[in-house]
C-alpha cells in the first residue's frame, strides 16, 4: 500500500515532464521549422482523409457512369471521370486510404525489425554481429527496386506482400542506425553498472538501452513512411503493386492514365498532384523532426528538447549571474602579483 501511493505521485510527475516535453517539441516546430509544420498539417490531411475515405468521398471508388465516361470536371464530378465514368476524386481519396495503409504499416515493420536486429547485433557484438552484418551488407549491395521486383513476381501482387516486403527489406536496412546507435550507448557507465549488479540482457535492453534510442527511433519512422508510399506508388505503376481495380495512385498514372494522357488529362494530373503534394509534405514533417530530435545535426538539442533553452541563453550573450544577481569574478582578470609588482615599479 505505502509502494502505490509512493509511486502515485512519481509516475503523475513522469506523466507531467512527459507532456511538457511534447508542449516543448511542438511550439519549436512551429517556430523553427515553418515547412516541418505545413508537412505535419499535410500529413495530418493525409491521416484523416485515409481513415474517413467512405464519409468524404462522394461516390463508391468502382462506381461507374457510362453515360458520363471521359467527363471534364462539371459540379457533379468535381476532378472529371475516367473511361469507365468512374469519379477521380473518389478514387483519389480512396487512394489516400492505401497510401496511409502501407506507408504506417511498412514503416511500423521496419522500426520492429530495425529495433530488434540493431539492439542485438549492437550489443551483444562479436561473431553474431560479423555474421548479421554480412547479412544486411548482402541486402544492401543489391539495388532496391530491383529486389522489391524479383521477390514480388515470386509471390505475386498485393496489398499485403507489398507491406510485407518493403517492411522486412528496410527493416534489415535500417537496422545499421540503431546498431550504431546502441553501439555508442553501451559504452555509458549506467550500462556498465547494471552488467555489474547481475541484470540480464533482456532487462539492460528494455531498461537502459532502449528508452536512450527513442529519439532514433521516431525519426527512423517519420522519414521511412514518405519513402515507402513513393516505392509503393512506384510499384504499382509497373504493375506489381495494388492489382485493380482497388484504387492507388501510381496505379492510376500507369495503364489508362497514360493511354488517355492526351485526350483526359486530369485521369493523370490528379492522382500525380496528390502523390507529390503528400510525398513532398510527410517528407518535410520527417525531416523537421529529425532535425528537433537529432542531438548530432544542428537544431538538435538531445534528447527530447531537454537544454534547448539553457544553450540559446549561452549563446545569445547573456550574463551569468549568481544567486545574488551579481556578476561572478573571473580568475582569469586578476592580476598576478609579478604584474602588480612591475605596475607598481616606478622604473617601469
């Protein structure tokens, strides 16, 4: 009983600095990374629209109108239809709906995977990571559009083995960021002293290493979702991505897209527009918080934010003061009493 209500108010204090560090983290990206926030704002966009696709798009994505088939944008279809007079806008909201899905689900494979292979082969070291970086430099050596190509025409297209792919691939890929990472943390004495007291790997990997990598962590994430919606995107306008007719946006720009380039323009300006417009913002957003959270680039002030305000104070020419208000003596400005003696000598 004394135990919980011992912990009661540390973990409301931990809980407090934990909301104060995100308050922190938010008002520097508006102030510091203005294209950071209008990439967060797009990226937010993106969320929603891909969560509430069925509610604001005005029509089914595979409802077809013959009767309005290669239809210029008019009040009832706001971006025109395609061939089969089905409504671009639909389709390039639903579309939204699949970028969301395998950009967070590939990306959320690859920080597992990453995390996982990085921490060990980080910390343990020796001939298992020998062994498990000949791996990843096999993985590496092999160009990656042309490898998501070979194992997808092994397995054949689809929403799922597409996640699956690119998560695993970029997970053994970005695992080199983490291990590097917990390379450089397990040198700390904290580490050091808990191998010392008898921890187990398991626990100075869950209680010392990991929540020290955080900060790598979410900027490995917030930077692989862009990548992984183009790649998909990218897929797909070869033919080995989402299969029809569930709608994608590099889907769209390949096949019919193309054909009737000329004659329908929009069936291609649309769906190219999105892609750019997101790709380009979540790709600010990721970049902006690399930047904030990134202690080794400049902007970055460790982890969390935590001595932000302390270093701009330093470097803006502020005064240290002591408790008093008044100026510290510097030992530097005294003089020695070889200078006082030789001031003194009227010789001199």
């Amino acid at each position: 009983m004394g135990n919980a209500v011992a912990d009661s108010p540390s973990r409301r204090l931990v809980e407090r600095k934990s909301h104060a560090l995100l308050v922190e983290l938010g008002i520097r990206l508006v102030k510091e990374k203005p294209l950071g926030t209008v990439g967060g704002v797009v990226t937010l966009l993106l969320l929603l629209t891909g969560i509430f696709a069925n509610l604001l798009a005005p029509y089914g994505f595979n409802d077809t109108n013959m009767e309005s088939m290669l239809s210029p944008s008019s009040a009832r279809f706001l971006l025109g239809t395609d061939e089969l007079g089905r409504d671009v806008l639909s389709r390039v909201i639903f579309g939204a709906r699949i970028s969301v899905i395998v950009g967070l689900s590939a990306a959320t494979i690859t920080t597992i995977i990453a995390v996982l292979l990085g921490m060990l082969s980080g910390f343990i070291g020796g001939k298992f990571d020998l062994v498990l970086q000949r791996l990843v430099d096999a993985v590496m050596c092999m160009p990656g559009l042309i490898f998501l190509l070979v194992i997808l025409t092994l397995i054949g297209p689809g929403i799922l083995h597409v996640i699956l792919v690119l998560g695993i691939r970029g997970g053994i890929v970005s695992s080199r960021v983490i291990r590097s990472t917990v390379i450089s943390i397990k040198e700390n004495i904290y580490v050091e002293a808990a191998k010392a007291v008898g921890c187990s790997t398991p626990k100075v990997l869950a209680r010392h290493i990991l929540p020290n990598i955080v900060a790598p962590v979410i900027v490995l994430f917030t930077t692989r979702v862009p990548g992984f919606i183009m790649t998909e995107a990218s897929l797909s306008f070869l033919g080995f991505g989402i299969p029809p007719p569930v709608p994608s946006w590099g889907g769209m720009l390949s096949g019919t897209g193309r054909t009737y380039m000329f004659m329908a323009p929009w069936m291609a300006i649309w769906p190219g527009l999105a892609l750019s417009i997101v790709v380009y913002g979540v790709n600010m957003f990721g970049d902006a918080m690399r930047d904030l959270l990134d202690p080794r680039l400049r902007g970055g002030v460790g982890r969390y934010g935590v001595g932000a305000k302390a270093k701009r104070k330093k470097g803006g020419g502020e005064k240290s003061q002591d408790d008093n208000g008044e100026r510290p003596i510097d030992v530097r400005e005294r003089p020695t009493e070889k200078q006082q003696t030789i001031s003194k000598d009227p010789s001199m």
